[in-house]
C-alpha cells in the first residue's frame, strides 16, 4: 500500500510516501522568501507552493522508487491553514488522484501533528492503543487534547491568545533575530543561563493570580510577550547584547515550564500513563529535555516526533489517512477546504 502524503498549509512545500506504514519519501521544501518580511505572506506562500509542488511530489515518488501509477491513495491537508496554501496542494491532490483514478484522503493537519509522535520508519505503525494526552505546540496553535484509542479526541485546554510558537516567534522579533527566531532562541538559550531573570508564567502556579489554575489547562502568552517588551526597553542595548543567550534562555524557560506543568497536570488529573508532544515547538531540546524529566519522574511514556516531523511535513499527513483507513475512519472523496480547524469539545 502506498501513501502520497501532500502538505501546502503554510510555508513548507511537502510531499512523503509511507509504505505499508513506513516512511519511504519524506521532502520538505521550505520556503526562504518569507524571511526578508519577517513573518510568513500568504499571497506568496500560495505562489511558491505552486513553483515547487510538482517538482516536490516527483522527488517524493522517486525516493520511494516507485512510478506514480504505483500509488493507491493520495492524501493532502485539507485544512486549517492559509486557505490560498491548502488549496493549492489540495487542488494538486485533486487532480493527480483523478489522473490516477486513486481515491483522494483530506487530512486535518493539526490531528496530523497529533499523531506525528507515532510515525515509525520501521515496518509498521506503533498505533497509540490506549488514551494518550496530546500537547500541540505550534506557529498557530497551543491545544492540550484527550485522545481515546479510536483516534477521537477532545479539546482540554488551549491557548487563549498566542500560540506558543508565536510567543517565540515575536519575543525573538524583539530581541532582533530573524523569523522563526523559534530555533534561533533554542540554538541561543544553549548557551544561556536560564535563571538569568524570571519571565511570567500566566495561569500556573507561579502566576497565583488564579486560583483554580490546577483546573485550568489553558495557556496565555500575551503577557510574556509585553514583559520581554518591557524589559528590553528598559535595559541598556549594551546590557541585552552582553545577555543575549541569558535572555533567550530565560525566555525559552518561560514557555517551556508552561508547557511542562499544564501537560503533566493534565495527564495525572486524567489519570493517563502516556504523553504525545507534537507541533513545531516540540522540536525545542529545552522543550524536550523538560518534558521527558517531568514525565519520568510521574512515570508517564513520553511520545516526540524526530525534529524532521516536529515542523510541517507531508510523512504526518500520509501517516495519518494510513492510520485512519486501517481502521476504517475516513470516507475518500468526501471533504471541503477549511482555513480553521473544527475541534470535538467535552
Ligand atoms: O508546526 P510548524 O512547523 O508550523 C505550523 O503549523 O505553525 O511550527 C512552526 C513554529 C514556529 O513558530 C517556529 O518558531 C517553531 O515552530 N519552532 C520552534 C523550534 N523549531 C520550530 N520553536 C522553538 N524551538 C525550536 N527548535
Ligand atoms: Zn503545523
């Protein structure tokens, strides 16, 4: 069975095949235009898309070594993300899965994230069989899930302003590096002191202000962003650049204890043993190094995808309709487009 995954969400032009579960292709094209405006432009993420898809899918099928025709099902996200984007591998999908006479998989792109921690490039599929907790942690979203062993999952806790990514993103816009200053601030904060000054923490412990915040697993990342503000405009330029790794990595601290305490909370409140991390901001070593001690220490097993499939890529996509058609739970053919994600609540 071979799977053309297809991913144009956002800035990443992507193409994968999985094989019989396995990951036999994974190309990831990312697009460099969007750093001189320091921040991704939807108008010329689309047109780039366009530039790079066929060339990306043929790279895809021949890494695989296999001929299109080899394909049985090709599957694209369908959604959230910039709409021009998504349509644009979405249409290709389109096309390509008429041309073959193949039946085409949409893919909600965040439940691929969801379930990037499971991507095996072994024979096989290391299927979640029992109720996991899912943080995801990306450019956009911040959402902590429930997911039962049919693939269902319910929205716990998510962030009620910015993202996590994004909390990195603009605090690093400050600090003056380039867009995603994400890995800028991982690379940076490697050789920082993370106790250099203590950022905000809203709605966990350290924040107190809320008293129910044990019950509360949802996260806030617009006041760190205006305390980074703050701090740097009240500090000598000389003085932040003599501390630019403190700084990064007392940022970085900031999100990443966040993270941990609301993830681990959630995961003993729920009484569950096993812990998935995806989403670009899963690819954080800080990030990764917190999480696996908290969760030793609470005996939970902790789920993280290799870097590669932490950010946008196509394996997730391909990964997941293999996922959901092995257990019958996707109809082919049958989707509309969306630039937001649909979420089951409680
Ligand atoms: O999942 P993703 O590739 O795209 C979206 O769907 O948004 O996530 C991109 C986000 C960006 O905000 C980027 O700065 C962040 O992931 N990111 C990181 C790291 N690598 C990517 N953030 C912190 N540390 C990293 N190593
Ligand atoms: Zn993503």
């Amino acid at each position: 069975m071979n799977i053309l995954g297809i991913e144009t969400s956002c800035d990443e032009t992507s193409a994968a095949v999985v094989q019989n579960g396995r990951v036999a292709s994974n190309i990831i094209s990312s697009q460099l235009i969007h750093k001189t405006y320091g921040g991704v432009v939807p108008e010329l993420a689309s047109r780039e898309h366009e530039r790079l898809i066929v060339s990306v899918v043929d790279s895809a099928v021949n890494e695989a070594n296999i001929q299109k025709n080899d394909l049985d099902v090709i599957a694209a996200t369908a959604g959230p993300g910039l709409i021009g984007a998504v349509m644009v591998g979405l249409c290709f999908a389109q096309g390509l899965a008429y041309a073959l006479g193949k039946p085409l998989v949409p893919v909600n792109h965040i439940e691929a994230h969801i379930f990037s921690g499971f991507i095996q490039e072994d024979p096989g599929h290391q299927a979640p069989e029992k109720n996991f907790i899912s943080l995801t942690v990306s450019g956009g979203h911040t959402m902590l899930c429930v997911v039962d062993n049919n693939l269902r999952y319910r929205v716990i806790g998510r962030t009620i302003d910015d993202a996590a990514g994004e909390a990195f993103d603009k605090t690093g816009k400050m600090l003056g590096l380039d867009y995603p200053a994400g890995p800028v601030i991982d690379r940076l904060a490697r050789e920082g002191d993370p106790t250099f000054h203590e950022f905000p923490r809203a709605l966990t412990s350290q924040s107190r202000t809320s008293k129910s915040y044990r019950d509360n697993f949802d996260f806030s990342f617009s006041g760190l962003k205006t305390s980074v503000l703050n701090y740097l405009n009240n500090h000598e330029p000389a003085y932040i650049e003599k501390h630019r790794t403190d700084i990064a990595a007392s940022i970085q601290e900031a999100i990443v204890g966040v993270l941990v305490e609301k993830t681990v909370a959630a995961a003993v409140k729920h009484d569950i043993r096993s812990v998935s991390v995806a989403g670009g901001v899963s690819a954080n070593s800080g990030l990764r190094k917190k999480m696996e001690e908290a969760c030793q220490r609470h005996g939970i097993r902790l789920f993280i995808p290799k870097a590669v499939y932490s950010t946008d890529n196509a394996a997730m996509i391909a990964t997941l309709a293999d996922l959901k058609l092995s257990r019958g739970l996707v109809t082919p053919n049958n989707y509309d487009v969306a630039p937001f994600a649909s979420f089951a609540y409680c």
